[in-house]
C-alpha cells in the first residue's frame, strides 16, 4: 500500500491550501473562493492555518502522502480536540463567524450562522472530537485516504469514551455514516436565493463513542 499517515507539517499547509480550493467546487462552494484564485488570496489561507497551527493546540492536523509519488499529500484533515468541559468563552474559537470580506456574500452568511448554531447547539462547551475539516485531492479520491483520516480521530475518540462531530456535505455524508456517524440535523439551502439553481443539503452528524460499524 503507497498511502501513509502522517503528521501534517506546517510546510504542507500551502498544499493544504491548494487540495481545498480543488475539492470544494459548486454549489455553496462556490461562494468559498474569489475567480481567480490569486497568490494573494492562496497566501492569505497559509496565513491563515499558520495561525492556527502555531496558536490553537485543541487544533491536530493530519495527512495522507502517497510514497509512489514522492510523498506527494493527497489529503488532509484538520480535528479539534476538547476532552475536558470548557467555558462559553473558551468554545468562542469553534464557533463560526463570518470575516468581513464573508458578509460580502449572502451565502457564506447564512452557511456560517448555520454553523455557528449546529456547533452550539449539539456541542456547545461539551467534551468533543470535532472533525473541522477533512479534504481529499480529486484526483486521489476513492483510495480511502479520507476514511483513514476520520478513523484516526475516531479511534482516539472511542479511547478517551467522547462522541465525535462533523458537518458533512452531500458527498461525504455517506462515507461518515459507513464510520459510524448518524445524522441529528439537516439544512436545506435554495441556491435560488444566492443565483444559483437547484438545492443543497449539509448535515450534522455524530458519532457516539463505540459506535459498531456496518
């Protein structure tokens, strides 16, 4: 098997930047990124992660690297850890809030206070894994880099006996449910209402400690 698990070094958080604006396309995604895609706006997501990566030690990073292709990450994913309660102020950091330049767009808005809501309400100051983000390069999907990411924190999960949390996406919404995820909320967007067409779903599912997988 050429995939191996690592973990992510902060000289990976610009391919780490480079796997999210290829993985998140259409839809709502389509709100997520300027077009273009400019070296600035890449170096401001690097910026970004470094701040977290150096500053946020609930925040654990983890990777996927194929060894038939120099080591090349082909995903990643980005846990919080909380094993212990924390105060209201403390869980401020999880909780979503639109940047300036988000307020902008109608859709980031709305996708962010659904966030914001979903994390305290089904979380809120409680112990938790939270998977914060999780992205695979399209061009590697179907090769279990993804499943490997969420086990890890899941085994860790079912070690220290906490549930785990995720907002899943239509397309990733049946991968977690085979790890054990169940879904507790579901929020419809109309694309309509930002210029585009059609629906879109995002889920909130955990998964309870120990969950049995199918």
């Amino acid at each position: 098997m050429s995939l191996e698990l690592h973990p992510l070094q902060e000289s990976d958080l610009r391919r780490f930047a480079q796997i999210q604006i290829a993985a998140f396309q259409g839809g709502m995604a389509t709100f997520l990124f300027p077009d273009p895609v400019t070296e600035e706006y890449v170096q401001k997501m690097v910026d970004k992660s470094k701040k977290s990566f150096n500053t946020e030690p609930d925040c654990h990073w983890v990777k996927i690297i194929d060894t038939e292709l120099g080591g090349l990450m082909i995903a990643c994913a980005k846990w919080r850890i909380n094993e212990e309660e924390r105060t209201e102020e403390e869980i401020q950091g999880m909780l979503p809030v639109p940047s300036e330049e988000e307020k902008k767009k109608p859709a980031m808005v709305d996708f962010q206070n659904h966030l914001h809501w979903a994390r305290k309400e089904f979380m809120g100051t409680k112990p938790f894994y939270l998977l914060h983000v999780l992205v695979t390069d399209p061009k590697h999907h179907r090769r279990g880099a993804g499943a490997r990411l969420v086990k890890w924190g899941t085994d860790k999960a079912d070690k220290a006996g906490l549930p785990s949390y995720l907002e899943a996406s239509e397309k990733g919404r049946l991968l977690y449910a085979r790890l054990g995820f169940e879904e507790v909320h579901e929020r419809v967007f109309d694309l309509g209402k930002y210029g585009l067409e059609g629906k879109e779903s995002n889920t909130i599912m955990i998964r309870p400690m120990s969950k049995p997988l199918l």
